[in-house]
C-alpha cells in the first residue's frame, strides 16, 4: 500500500512537472520608457538668530557683590556650575557644531550630484524643485 501511495505521489509530481514543458511558451516583450523625474530640493533654513550670553564668574572675592546684585533684583538668578561641568557643556556644543557640520555636508553632497545629474545627461528629463 505503502509503495502504490508512492507510485501515485511520483505520477502526479511528474505530470505537473512535464505541463510547464508545452510548446505555448511565449517570448519576454521587454519595453523601456524615459520617465521624468523631480527631484525635490527643499530650501535652505533661515540664518541663526543668536543672542548675547552675560556669563560672570562667581568667586569669593565678588561674591559679596552678586549678593548685592541679587537683593536689589529679587527676579535676577544666577546659574552657577562646576568648572568640569562648564568643560561638558563646552563639549557638548563642540559635538553639536562637528554632527551639524557633517550633516550640511552631506545634504550638500546631495545637492551637487542632483546638479551633476540634470546638467549633464538632459536626456534623463530630471528636473529640481
């Protein structure tokens, strides 16, 4: 019984194989079109616009001063911080201004192979927006 279900099994398998095999096979038409491409190009940020930063430094000798300073302001605050924390926030922005950097060069990299591109094969109808 065993054998006649594999018989059966290999019959079949074969008959399936052997339909794809027919004459009717029709031949791949391949057509190829040129496309217009837009390339979206989005404007430049505007300019920073940075304000001035007043930064005293506290000291023993002026603290008496900022004391002062701050009895006769009760809305003034000073922000004090640690040397090291002053070193990490001058790392921190040193680290900001290097990723940004890298970034304006990257989006300009972009930005002149799309020029490269429409200026040098007009026959691929790309356009910038």
């Amino acid at each position: 019984m065993r054998h006649q279900s594999l018989k059966s099994i290999a019959i079949a398998f074969l008959c399936f194989s052997l339909v794809g095999c027919g004459p009717d096979v029709k031949e791949l038409e391949i057509k190829t079109s040129n496309l217009k491409i837009t390339v979206a190009e989005p404007p430049s940020p505007r300019e920073l616009v940075i304000s001035n930063v007043n930064v005293n430094v506290v000291t023993a000798e002026n603290f008496r001063d900022l004391d002062a300073q701050l009895k006769a302001d009760p809305k003034s605050v000073f922000l004090v911080m640690t040397p090291a924390d002053y070193e990490n926030l001058a790392t921190n922005i040193a680290e900001l201004r290097r990723f940004i950097t890298q970034q304006g060069a990257i989006v300009q990299y972009y930005r002149d192979m799309v020029k490269t591109i429409t200026q040098d094969n007009p026959s691929n109808n790309a356009t910038t927006k």
